[in-house]
C-alpha cells in the first residue's frame, strides 16, 4: 500500500473516529460527574473539545500501526535521538520569547488586558496543567509530523515538498472553529459539531493572518528537524509556543477597541504582530541550526 493511502486511512480513521467517539465520551464523563462532584469541572468543559480529545488519543492509538505500516525500522529514522537536554532547552528559550514578546507588546500597546487572579493558588495550578499539557501536546504532534511523516516523505521527496506537505496537515488539524454548545448530545452530534469546527477554513479574514501564522510554524518545526536530524529542538519550539497559546487565554482578555487583526483573539497566534514575531523567528532558527547533510538510506 502506497504512503499517500495509508495516511488517508490514518486520518480518515482519526478524524471519524474521533468525531464517532465523542459523544459516548461526553455521556459517561456526565455519569462520572453525577456521581463524583469533584469531575464537575471536566463535563463542563465545550462539546468541542470532547472532540478534540477523542482526536488526539485516536491519532495516538493508530501511530503504532502507522509506523508499522510505513516500515520504520528505527527511532533514528523518526528522529527519535538525543541529546535531548540542549535541543529541548533552546527551542523551548526561542519559542516561549517569540510568543512571550507578542503577549508583552500586546499588554503595553492596548492589544489585551491583563487579568490578575482571583484565587493566585488556583491561578498556578492552571498554570502548571498548561506547563504539563504543553510537553505532552509537543511530543505527541512532533512525533506524528515532523517525526512519522517527515521522515517517511523525505525517503523519496525533497525537503521543501515535505515541509510544504507537513505544514499544510500540521496547520489544517489547528484551524478549527470553536462552535457553540449543542442543545443535546446524540451518536451524531460528534460529526455535525466536527462539521462546524472545520468552517474556519471558509472565512478568508480567518485564515489570514491566522492559518499562514500555523504554516510558518510548521515550516520552522520542519527546518529544525531537517538541520539537526532530531526531534528535540522542535518539541521544546512547539512547547515554548503551547504555553504561551494556553497562558495567553488564562492571564488576559480581550479589550474594548483592540484590532484583533493586528493583535489576533485569545489565540493568540491569529494576528499580524504574531505573524510578523514567528517570521522573523524562522529566520533566526535558518541561522542559528548549522545545515545538516542527510545522509544517505542504505
């Protein structure tokens, strides 16, 4: 079976599965609830992110499988390869100071409003779970993108077409929408809420800047992982930037009368300074990673 067909199967499989699987995931969280108040919080959270839930443990269930069915004999070959304590540190420096410098200029210039906490123990908690959800997110998407499907593209085509392909599906499983709650939950409300989240590529003032912001990034993850032949810098990149996504939403809010094309939303990463921040940080990953000359399959 053909590369492309096994990835098609891969996503299919993800993205209705994850869309299938969703509501069962909402009922019994609302059973667990009803029974432990302490899970309140958690069925609570938008149907919309049942469904991305359900998307991202499918998409890890099936990379096994998919690394089988791509005969990746080696971790190396997905570059699953150290050292790991210098690349994670410095990519986690550039890209917590990149969006960190858009979250600053954004507070100074009127773009946002800082929100001090109301209970700063609760505050510091969110704050470690966005810490900790930013390690684990990284990991898993590296692997998946620029790990599995970077290296297996790269066995026939050049770097530029695979950091093309990798960045478009990288930027396309991020543009979601974030619709609003369903009136109930059905087997199908999975598929129709999946259906809203993916209206976000037919607003063409979303996708600019917004998406060209997520295929910048993908691009610079692809550069890394091509210069240094591992994965470590661009899991500790993509972390420094997953911090900032979730700490972004938590200590601010938005302001009366802030241009969100300019200052983007609570995504933080869908206005033009964070376009212009993340451009000019490609350029400085292009310098600072030396070119690394790939070796040859054998």
């Amino acid at each position: 079976m053909s590369a492309a067909r096994v990835l098609f199967l891969y996503l299919t499989a993800v993205f209705l599965g994850g869309a299938l699987l969703a509501p069962a995931l909402w009922h019994g969280t609302q059973a667990l609830a009803a029974a432990h108040p302490s899970l309140q919080h958690t069925a609570d959270q938008p149907f919309h992110r049942y469904v991305n839930r359900c998307l991202l443990g499918l998409a890890l269930i099936g990379l096994w499988p998919l690394v089988k069915a791509f005969r990746i004999r080696s971790l190396r070959e997905i570059g699953w390869t150290g050292p790991w304590w210098p690349g994670l540190t410095r990519g986690f420096a550039l890209g917590f100071l990149a969006l960190g410098m858009v979250t600053v200029l954004a507070l100074v210039f009127g773009g946002r409003e800082w929100v001090p906490p109301p209970d700063l123990s609760r505050w510091l908690r969110r704050l470690a779970t966005a810490a900790l959800s930013a390690g684990v997110v990284a990991c898993l998407e590296e692997l998946l993108f620029r790990g599995v499907l970077h290296g297996v593209l790269r066995r026939s085509a050049g770097f530029l077409v695979t950091a093309a392909i990798t960045s478009a599906l990288y930027s396309w499983v991020h543009f979601f929408e974030r619709p609003p709650r369903p009136e109930h939950v059905d087997a199908w409300t999975g598929l129709w809420t999946l259906g809203r989240m993916l209206r976000g590529f037919t607003d063409p003032t979303a996708l600019i800047p917004g998406w060209l912001s997520l295929v910048v990034a993908g691009g610079m993850l692809a550069l890394a992982r091509e210069r240094t032949g591992s994965l470590a810098f661009s899991i500790g990149l993509h972390a420094g930037w997953i911090f900032w996504l979730k700490a972004y939403g938590l200590a601010t809010s938005d302001l009366a009368g802030a241009d969100h094309r300019v200052w983007g939303t609570g995504k933080l990463f869908d206005g033009w300074v964070a376009l212009g921040l993340l451009a000019l940080q490609a350029v400085v990953v292009h310098v600072a990673l030396r070119p690394r000359t790939r070796a040859e399959p054998t």
